[in-house]
C-alpha cells in the first residue's frame, strides 16, 4: 500500500490485537514483579542496563540514552532508586558537569531476584502461549520494527545537542 494510505480494517484489528495484548501483557508482569520483588518495572530497567555496563556504571546520560527515558524521569527515578539503596551517583571524573550512576550490591542482588522471577513469568504467559515457530516469528517481526524505530531514533540523538 502507498505510505500515507488509510490502515485496512484488517490493519487496525491487527494493530488493536496487538496494542491490547501488548499494554496487558506488560501490566501483567509489572504488577506481578512488584508483588514478588518489591522492584517496579522502571527499577529493574535501570538495574538491568546498569549490570550490563562495563562495572556497573554508567553516566546519566547513557543511562537515559539506554532507556530511552526524558532526563526528568530519569532524575526522578533515580532519586527513589538512591533512597532504597539500589543505586548510588558519583560525580564523574572526565567531567565534573557529569554524574556517574553505580548499582550497588542490593542493586545487583535486587536485579537478579528480579530476573529470575520475570523469567519465569515470561515462560508463563508469553513463551509457553507459542509454539516454537510462532516465537521465532515473533522474534523477527520485532527486529524488525525495532530496527525500523531504531533509524529514526539514532537520527533524533543525533539532532539532539550535546
């Protein structure tokens, strides 16, 4: 179909299907992860890029660049996180303008509890939904659109002054 054209009906059914198993499905597992870990899902977001991160730090900046989040909600977020004990700021070296984020070892012990059940619950209502050829397809149909945003995302960055 031309760009610009209207969605067939069949589209936007798709698409409502798709949006409401989405917002669920991720309600879902972020009501069940604050239930059994105390960690909402914005938490173990954080938690995650930072034990990825080359010694678990890494500058606010990459941090909100990683998530993809507004630098208030990081601030935000990271202000609740530095009060519970799971992460903690430094003032960055290279640039004293700069601040550092570092996950703590509650951080690190909090994350991998929360990995742990996530997984679990993942395997619950998405993996064991589908057959195998199904998640494959999933898989790919993710990449894709996600390498569809990730275009236009590098181009807002990169328009972004520094």
């Amino acid at each position: 179909m031309a760009r610009g054209a209207p969605l067939t009906p069949a589209q936007v059914a798709a698409w409502r299907r798709f949006h409401r198993m989405q917002s669920q499905l991720i309600g879902v597992l972020g009501r069940e992860l604050a239930q059994a870990t105390g960690l909402s899902e914005a938490d173990h977001e954080v938690l995650a890029a930072l034990a990825e991160a080359p010694k678990g730090t890494l500058r606010a900046r990459d941090l909100r660049w990683e998530l993809a989040w507004e630098k208030s909600r990081l601030s935000h977020q990271l202000r609740r996180m530095e009060q519970r004990g799971l992460v903690r700021r430094t003032e960055c070296t290279e640039d004293s303008r700069g601040t550092v984020i570092v996950i703590t070892a509650a951080g690190r012990t909090a994350r991998r509890a929360a990995d742990r059940f996530q997984q679990e619950r993942i395997r619950v209502h998405l993996v064991d939904a589908l057959d195998p050829a199904q998640l494959e397809a999933l898989g790919e149909i993710s990449e894709l659109v996600l390498h569809r945003l990730g275009i236009a995302c590098t181009e807002a960055r990169s328009a972004e002054p520094a």
